[in-house]
C-alpha cells in the first residue's frame, strides 16, 4: 500500500517503536536487533528504499501498557508513549520538510492514539483489519479505545466488510477498499518443479499452508477428514502453535506436517495440491477477518474449500464454503470431480483483481472524497 501510494505522494512508512518488554525478553529477534542498533546510533533511522519512500526506525522506547487495569493510570502512561512516538516521527517530518500531514494509522490501536493532535495532521485515517479484540493482549483496554479511535478518524478504510460494518456504527465515513495481495510468485503459469518430499506423499494431496494456530485453526476438522478419507494425504505447511504440536494429528499416518517452509519455496509447494482448505474455525478472531492466503491459492488456479465466515463471502462464487465440519469431506470430493481449465482460468483472474493498486486508488478516492467533505464544513462554519 505504501508503495502504491508513494507513486503520487510522498511517504513515509513509520516503524512500531521498540518496547521495552520486547528490548528484554525478545533480544535475539531480527527485527529487536534492528530497533536496538538504531537505538544505539549502530544504524540509520531514516532510510529512503524508493522513489518518494522512506522507511523510519524511531529512534526510542516505550513502556508496556496494554496489561494496565486502571484506566486513569493507562491513560496517563499511554500518552507519554504516544508522545515520545510523535516527537521521533515530527523528527523525520521535519527533515524530510514534509507538509499536509495524511496520518496513516494501521490498526495500531494504542501506540497511535493520540497520534491525529500530537502531529497535527490535516487529515487522519484508520485502517482496520483485524478483529483483534478478542485476544488476550487487547481485553484490558481494546474494547475501551477502538470506538474513540474510529469515532475521532476523518475517515476509516477496511479490507473487510464486516470490520467495515462495525466501524459504520461509530464513524459513518467508513469504507472498504478490499485487500491488495503481492502475488507474483504464486503463478499459475509457472512451471513449478515438484517438490522431492512429495514423492512419498500419495496423491490426492489437500493441504493447507499458514500458521497452525489453535484460536484460529479447527484441529477437529482436519482429524475429521484425516479419519474419514484415509487414502487422501493432508498436507500442513507452516509453524505450529503448542496446540497443534501436541495434537492427535501427528499420529495419523496420512496427515503430513512439513515445517516451517521457507516463504520463497511455499508457492512451489502449494501449486501441487489437488485441493487447498482453510478449515478455519467461525470465531470472533475469524469472522470478519480477510484470509489472504485464499488468494494466493486462487492465483494458483487451485480448487478451494474453506469454512464459511462473513469475509469468506467475499469468494462465495469461487470456493466451496462449509458450513459445518462435516460437510468438508463431501465438498472436497466435489472440488476435486469438478476441477477443470475454465474453473482454474476463473479463479486467477479473481484474485488477479485483488492488488495493492487496486487497494490504494479506492483508498486515494475516499482520501479525497473525505477532503471534500472537510472543506465544505470549514466553509459552512466560515472558518
């Protein structure tokens, strides 16, 4: 989105802040190392990677706040952290000789609270898309700050319709601009070579590649098919939560845990199955959350089913959505009798829709729709 927009703007695309939970406990991560050596004066913090695009490391840490119980005290604690956040971005602003401020906030619900004043920006925008108020880091405050945040937003984009339907009940300027994919490497027309390890894994292959985590994953569902199709491999690409570590999967000998694989190869990997499925479960973390990977496997030209959630809607004419556990099975059959050329021509050229480009002009248009709207008011109260 950042690039797309810096084709006609100029960007800069603001880091999160180090934590100082994060700089403790998560010192070995990647990107902790990076935050620490720019912190240190070890590395740059204002990095242009493109044409009108800069990339922003703040140069500071913030205290964790999330799990605070008293709302007074949050607060209090809450801003000092915004406005440590807003001093370093003015920094950059100012070097960067920046002017007309569009503030940009990515769901960063507590970090950027205060943001819209404390950088003086002619027009502020939230981007939401995840449900993420039922985890467990957000209980303490989320529920609390999200309706301020949406209400006080110039404008409140959404790559979902239901997160956008939520947001109209508390900023009616708020609208879906879909979501943009990168999907160049999951390429129906490539040839992609099969991958050694499949030659053990009988055919049809079903699989499933992403993170396999317990809130948001039905274990059930694919011990389920596991059980009732034997002679089908189930194929599970991805990091496993503890949840599924210990799941009775693993001792089903035609379910297939593969690992964590590299992201460049995962295209190659996926191009191979017969059948692809989101088993996920209908929760309030899934319901309305959009699932990127459906079109990267529709970009494949790949058969899908997947559970039916609100934003899997979204694909109703070209996946085979599940309304119950059991109906996975038969549904897969189906996807796999009614595969042909024109269903797989049909489905790359619906996620074909899906860009970033497509993304940012719908965005671009709200943008300046909203501006519009803005003006006129400021007219009308002769300001």
């Amino acid at each position: 989105m950042a690039f797309e927009l810096a084709k006609y703007n100029r960007v800069l695309f603001v880091n999160s802040p180090l934590d100082r939970a994060s700089a403790i406990r998560q010192k070995n991560d990647p990107l902790v190392r990076k935050r620490l050596r720019v912190l240190h004066g070890q590395d740059d913090e204002l990095v242009q990677v493109g044409d009108n695009i800069w990339n922003f490391y703040p140069q500071t840490v913030l205290e964790p706040v999330s799990q605070i119980r008293i709302n007074c005290l949050f607060d209090l604690l809450n801003f000092s952290n915004n406005r440590k956040f807003a001093r370093e971005i003015n920094k950059a602003i100012q070097q960067l000789n920046f002017s007309d401020i569009i503030l940009f906030n990515d769901s960063d619900l507590l970090r950027g609270f205060y943001l819209k004043d404390l950088l003086h920006s002619e027009l502020f925008v939230y981007y939401t898309r995840d449900n993420f108020l039922p985890l467990r880091r957000w209980q303490r405050q989320g529920h609390r700050l999200l309706p301020r945040i949406l209400a006080q937003a110039d404008l409140v984009v959404s790559n979902s319709h239901y997160l956008t339907a939520a947001a109209e009940s508390y900023n009616a300027n708020s609208f879906f601009v879909g979501q943009g994919c990168s999907l160049e490497d999951f390429d129906a027309s490539i040839d992609y070579p099969r991958p050694a390890i499949y030659n053990n894994i009988p055919q049809p292959i079903i699989g499933f590649m992403g993170a396999m985590r317990s809130s948001r994953l039905d274990e059930s569902i694919l011990l389920t098919i596991a059980k009732q199709r034997p002679n089908w491999s189930i194929v599970l690409l991805g990091p496993e939560d503890n949840d599924f570590t210990s799941s009775t999967l693993h001792k089903q000998k035609n379910v297939h845990f593969l690992g964590n694989i590299d992201s460049v190869l995962m295209p190659q990997y996926a191009a191979h199955f017969d059948v692809a499925i989101h088993p996920q479960k209908n929760n309030e973390i899934t319901v309305g959350n959009y699932p990127r990977k459906i079109d990267e496997y529709l970009a494949l030209g790949l058969p899908i089913v997947a559970t039916h959630t609100v934003a899997m809607d979204f694909f109703k004419e070209l996946v085979y959505l599940v309304e119950v556990s059991d109906s996975f099975v038969p549904l897969i059959e189906q996807a796999l009798k009614e595969d042909s050329e024109e269903l797989q021509y049909k489905r790359i050229a619906l996620a074909n829709q899906h860009t970033w480009l497509a993304s940012a002009n719908l965005l671009s248009n709200f943008i300046e729709e909203t501006e519009q709207k803005m003006k006129k008011t400021q007219r009308t109260k002769g300001v």
